[in-house]
C-alpha cells in the first residue's frame, strides 16, 4: 500500500494496483495511465525518469547561456513529455515558451521562469507520490 495525496490534500491508502488516482494538481494521472491502457508499473517508472532527467532543468540558464535554439529543444522536448506524463500546466508553458522563442518576443525570460516554477512543482509531485526517491527506475 502506498498513501497518495488527492488534489485536497486528503490523505488515501491506495495499493499500486488499484484504480488510477489524480494526486495533485501538477499531474492528471487519470488521463496519463489511461494513455499507458492502465499499466500503472509503466507510469511509475516514466515518472521517475522525468524527475530524474529533467528535475534539474534550468530553462532560464538554458535560454541565456545555450542560446534559443537549445531552449527552443528543450521546451519541445518538454511540452512532449509533459503530455504524456500528465503535467498539462507544464506542458500548456513549455508550448508557450517554445513559440516565444521561435517569434522572438520579448516576455521569453519570464516564461522561462514561469517554466521552472512549474517543473519544479510537477518534479515535487513526482517524487512525493514515489516516496520520495526516483533513482534507479
């Protein structure tokens, strides 16, 4: 058994292999394992990859020192996975971010931070609901 946290910060026992559970607002879990046909193992180990691949992800130390077309990489890659795993904030920015770099505008370093916000509360979602480790997935 493993206790998730629901969107309200109510606390649930939930086994592994029940019924998927949205816990918290950063992830739409429900809609994510059913893009995996509810193979929760499959979800888990994504999960752990992202937080670990991706959890120290500066986009702003991106954008101004790898330049835009790296940040502009980055933000795709991104947008991608974050649909995949559920992370539709981070997804709905990083798709922002990415068309802002390629028009050039100007608000790109606000969107880079607002991107790191958000990853970071999508990476701390991740590894409260794996109990707080994502080595080795």
């Amino acid at each position: 058994m493993k206790t998730v946290e629901r969107q309200h910060n109510e606390q649930v026992a939930t086994p592994r292999t029940a019924a998927p559970t949205t816990i918290c607002a950063a992830l739409d879990t429900v809609a994510a394992i059913a893009r995996m046909n509810g193979n929760n193992g499959f979800y888990d180990r994504l999960l752990g990859q992202f937080a670990d691949r991706y959890g120290s992800l500066d986009m702003v130390s991106v954008v101004s020192k790898r330049g835009p077309q790296a940040a502009q990489l980055s933000a795709h890659t991104i947008e991608g996975l974050a649909e995949t795993i559920g992370a539709t904030g981070l997804q709905r920015i990083a798709g922002e971010l990415e068309l802002a770099i390629t028009d050039g505008r100007s608000d790109v370093q606000a969107l880079a931070r607002l991107f790191n916000k958000e990853l970071g509360a999508v990476v701390h979602s991740i590894r409260k609901f794996l109990g707080g480790t994502t080595a080795a997935r």
